[in-house]
C-alpha cells in the first residue's frame, strides 16, 4: 500500500511507502540428532528423524559425509525412503533422517554434517568396542600358576580367552602374548611367550590349554625361548604379561608358522590389515 502526503501551499513535500508482504524467514531453529554408539562395523547407521521448524519458505539442505531422506511422516519404515546426497529444498515440519555407512573399524567413529538454511548439527555413530576376557584370571589380575612354566611348578598351559564385538569383516584373527618387564626389553624388544596366526573369524574362543595344531590354517610364531609353541610365564620376580587379540580384514593373506613378531612389531607389519585389536593383561609372581 503507497500512500503519498503533501503539505498544501507549501513547497516541500514527504512519501511514505510501506509493505504488507512478510520478509521470508528461511533459517530454522536449531536441531540435533541423538548419537549412537556400540554399532555393527561395516553396517548402516541410521539416525532418529528431526522436524524441521521456524521457517516460512522452502530453504536449501544439504549432507556431507553420508546422506539424508525427507519423509512426510516418522511412521515410514526406513528402508523404504529415499536417501540422497544433492543439495536439495526443505519446508517447514518436513521430517529428515540422515545415515551413513559405519566404519569397518572396532571403536571408530563416523560423522554426518546436515546442513539446513546454514544451521548444522553432526549425527555420529562409533563402532562395537572390541574385547577380550579369560575365565583363566581377570584383566589386570593375577595369572595362575597352571599357566606358568613348567621350571615354577606350572603346568605351562595356554590361557582360556573369548572375545566380542570383533569387526564383522574380520578374516582372521592373531593373538600375541608378550612381556616388558626387565630384563625384556619393550615394544619391539618385548619378549614373546605366545603368537597364533590365522585363527579363522568363525573362532571367537579358545579353552585353556587347548592344542591348536589341529585347525585348519593356524601357525603358531616362534616364541623368546625360539618354540613355535606356548611358553608360560617363567620370571624370577613379578612381571606383567599382555594379550593381545588382533582382528584382520580380508585382504590378510596367512602368516607362515615360525614368524616372530612382538605386539609392536605385528602392528608395524600388518597395521594396514588390523580392523581392531583386544587386550588383556595379567602379572605372575613366582
């Protein structure tokens, strides 16, 4: 609506303009989606639905690092929407859910940025935490002395270990037992008392004092004491032993019997190949 005033006989005059359309308001209210974590590696995460408010026009959306779904209602079974990556338009009370592809890695973490009319939340999903425990003694416990060599009074036998949550693309899995205590060294110079190769991903427990010759495609690494074979703990004084259980992805190729590899020296050799890795740790006293 123009209106126009003058002043009679005078020789200045005065316009006024103002408007009946409403400015658009094309930036939502913030918004966040709720994290999730302990997910299936190598899986689809995919987020609870948001809805859109605060905005009187169409603005744009857009994804980095997966892609998001614009659903008419929150009933909508998941796998029937449509998911994209375009930028695209959203409305007000629209209904979007985000999702991405987990990581193949055991406790890691991916992000989906969802950017809406230039306000952003992060939707991120972390990945199962790899364990491994033994009903032989708790982590950080005291390892017995039936796992002790046989010089202590030990029956020198392996331990008893499971493990959960491996990356579901496992292939393989190794298991390394090594000692850092002096008069060892550390980290490269560790001394080794256990390394089993290639133990297939359909595994996911060995019993105490279990013989693995007779599966198929397991080697066994060369130990300090230079056995292809388990050699318990045998120290003079207190030391500290950790077990290391290693997850493989599928392009690991079996490792040939007699290879000696400390904890830190499978993870400098093989590192491109480890999905995840569990680790339990024990002291012996003689």
């Amino acid at each position: 609506m123009l209106i126009l005033l003058s002043a009679c006989g005078g020789s200045s005059s005065s316009t006024t303009t103002t408007t009946d359309a409403a400015s658009n308001d094309t930036i939502p209210n913030s918004f966040s989606f709720v994290d999730q974590i302990n997910v299936l590696t190598s899986s689809t995460a995919t987020s609870l639905p948001i809805t859109i408010d605060g905005i009187n026009a169409a603005t744009t959306i857009s994804v980095t690092g997966g892609e998001y779904s614009i659903a008419e209602t929150s009933n909508l079974p998941v796998e029937t929407q449509n998911f994209t990556s375009e930028e695209g338009k959203v409305g007000n009370n629209d209904i979007i859910y985000v999702r991405h592809s987990t990581s193949d890695y055991a406790n890691t973490t991916t992000d989906t940025v969802l950017t809406i009319g230039g306000v952003s939340d992060t939707f991120s999903s972390t990945t199962e935490v790899f364990t491994v425990t033994s009903n032989s003694f708790l982590n950080n416990g005291a390892i017995p002395l039936a796992l002790a060599c046989a010089g202590l009074g030990g029956d020198n036998e392996s331990p008893e270990l499971w493990w959960r949550q491996p990356p579901t693309s496992s292939k393989y899995y190794t298991i390394i037992m090594d000692d850092e205590t002096a008069p060892c060294g550390t980290g490269d110079n560790a001394c080794v008392h256990w390394a089993v190769y290639n133990i297939p991903y359909n595994i996911g427990e060995i019993p105490q004092g279990y013989s693995l010759s007779g599966i198929t495609d397991i080697a066994l690494g060369v130990t300090y004491a230079g056995n292809n074979a388990y050699d318990g703990p045998c120290p003079a004084s207190q030391h500290t032993y950790k077990i290391e259980v290693f997850s493989l992805n599928n392009e690991a190729t079996a490792i040939p019997a007699g290879e000696a590899n400390t904890r830190s020296q499978f993870r400098t050799k093989y590192g491109d190949k480890i999905l995840g890795s569990a680790l339990l740790t024990g002291t012996f006293s003689p």
